[in-house]
C-alpha cells in the first residue's frame, strides 16, 4: 500500500507545480507592486499570458537552425524534470530516490546550455551577449552550488533531497554556522539563477545589462511561452528546494496516507508564500546592482559556501 500511496503523491506533486508554477509569479509581482504602492497586475496574469502564446504560431529568423527549435522544449522539459525531483508536501514519493541534488543541478544546466545555444543561434548581438554573460555567471554559481551540496551531503551523509529533509525534520544536525554559509550561499545562487534582483531584472527588456530577457528576444508564440514556463518553474523549484532543505517542518513522512497530505500541503504552501513575501521584499528594496559587479557577488557565495565546507571538515574531523 506504501507504493501505492508513493506514486500517487508522486502525481499530485507533479501536478500540483506545474500549477503553481504560473501563481507563484503572479503572487510575487502582485505582492512588488503592492509594496511600491501600485495596483499591479493579476495574479493570474501570468496564466494568462501563457494560455495565449501557446495559441500563437512561432516566428523564426530565417538564419534559424533546428536548435531554436528544440531549445524551448529542453529547457521546459529539463525545468519540470528538475522541479519533479524536489520533495514538496510528502517525503518518500516515487521519484523520491533520484532526487539528488547533483542531479538537479545538471538538469538546471542542460536548461542554461539550451538557452544559450538559442541566444546565439540566430546571430543577435543581443543574444550573445547574453548567453555570454550566463555562462560566466554559470561558472561562479555552479561551483557554489555544488560547494553548498558538499556542505549538506557531509552532515547527512548524502545528496539525495529526500534524505536531507529527513534529517533536518529530525533535527539530528542541529544548528551550525556552516549550514547558515550554506544558505546564504544557495540564496545568492537562487536569485542569480532565477534571473532576480540584483543580479538582473526580470521585468525589462530595453536594458542593455539584461541577461535572461536578451536571450530570448527573438522568441515568440509557444517558443516564449515554453521560455517563460521554464523560468517560472525555475522560480518555483528554488522556493521548493529551500523550503525542503532548511524548512523542513510540516512535510508528511514517508509511506504516509492522504490525510497527512493535507497538513503537509498547507505548510508548503505557507512555506512558500512566505519565501515569496521574502523575495518581494528584498526585490523591493534594493536596486540591481551593475552587471561588472555580479562576479564579484558570485564569488562571494562561493567562498561562503567553501567556507562553510572547510568548516565541516575540520568540525567532523574529515581534514
């Protein structure tokens, strides 16, 4: 019966992002404008918005090879696989030993690559300018994200997300100052791969020091809704990564039956919403830093992270 329940968590968290996904940014963009005192658009605004560039044919350069063709579906694609990975209401779900951290960072950057190969493909000065400062930035940001994985897979004994939240839901690690290295760390990490203030702002598309949005300026019709999905999975996977690993509390354990699903949804979602109301306001109140400077703030979460590391290995004895 265990295996039964498993798979139908499974399907529920499955479905239960590819949902949320849209509200999440919705939530975030209403809660910004509110805090800048403005109307500000629908939460379901970004629903909307898909629904209707995915009515819409695609329109490509002429100089355009199959890679902007494919490029769209990979990155949605490796964005939903990635998103399907991270435990969100239940522990113990079908999925639940391939959710390893490792893992969702390579399915993270298959989404990177797919973009950048798009934004290069046709030729743009926009577009590779973009793609080249994502994969710089790539360089600083998975190291320290694979730096923040060693921290958490020294104290649980593993990668696995699943494994990771048992422990902290158990508090067998209790608190220590290289698990607060490894938030910040992943923090910066999160709010550079997620396109967020300061490091770029997701809501322009005149600027001349945009990342994400010069990548994708030639897409359009389902191609830009595929693009724009795959983002805001991505937002959502990071809130969801954060919440598992470090806010652990509330989640059904293993094996569980439907009714503890519920309590474990309501906590992700307070959870959840609750790291948005962070975002928006930290969005709020603080202004994108120039592009020659993102390097310097990448580095930083890798040193922190490294930091934190070294200090548990020397803890732990391992050194």
């Amino acid at each position: 019966m265990a295996v039964v329940w498993s798979i139908l968590a499974q399907a529920l968290h499955i479905a239960l992002i590819l949902a949320a996904a849209p509200l999440l940014t919705g939530v975030v963009r209403w809660m910004k404008a509110r805090m800048m005192g403005r109307r500000g658009p629908h939460v379901l605004q970004p629903l909307r918005d898909l629904l209707k560039l995915l009515r819409k044919r695609p329109v490509l350069a002429e100089n355009a090879s199959a890679i902007s063709l494919a490029a769209p579906y990979l990155a949605a694609g490796a964005a939903v696989a990635a998103a399907a990975l991270v435990p969100s209401f239940a522990r113990g779900m079908a999925f639940a030993p391939l959710a390893d951290l490792i893992l969702v960072a390579g399915l993270l950057a298959v989404g990177r690559v797919a973009m950048a190969l798009a934004g290069m493909d046709v030729g743009t000065p926009f577009g590779g300018l973009g793609a080249a400062r994502e994969m710089s930035f790539a360089a600083l940001a998975e190291p320290a994200l694979v730096v923040a994985a060693l921290s958490l897979a020294i104290l649980a004994g593993t990668t696995n997300l699943d494994a990771i939240a048992g422990s902290f839901r158990d508090g067998a690690l209790g608190l220590r100052v290289s698990l607060g290295l490894a938030l910040v760390a992943l923090l910066a990490v999160a709010i550079a791969e997620n396109a967020r203030i300061p490091v770029d702002n997701p809501s322009t598309h005149l600027e001349l020091t945009m990342v994400h949005e010069a990548m994708i300026l030639e897409a359009s019709g389902r191609h830009l809704a595929l693009w724009d999905y795959a983002a805001q999975m991505r937002l959502l996977l990071w809130l969801s990564l954060l919440a598992a690993v470090f806010l652990p509390l509330g989640q059904a354990p293993a094996g569980s039956a439907p009714h503890w699903w519920v309590v474990g949804l309501a906590a992700w979602l307070v959870k959840i919403g609750g790291l948005a109301l962070g975002l928006a306001a930290f969005e709020s109140a603080i202004a994108k830093m120039r592009v020659f400077r993102v390097p310097e703030f990448l580095g930083a979460a890798l040193l922190l992270g490294l930091l934190g590391a070294v200090l548990l290995f020397v803890s732990t004895g391992l050194a």
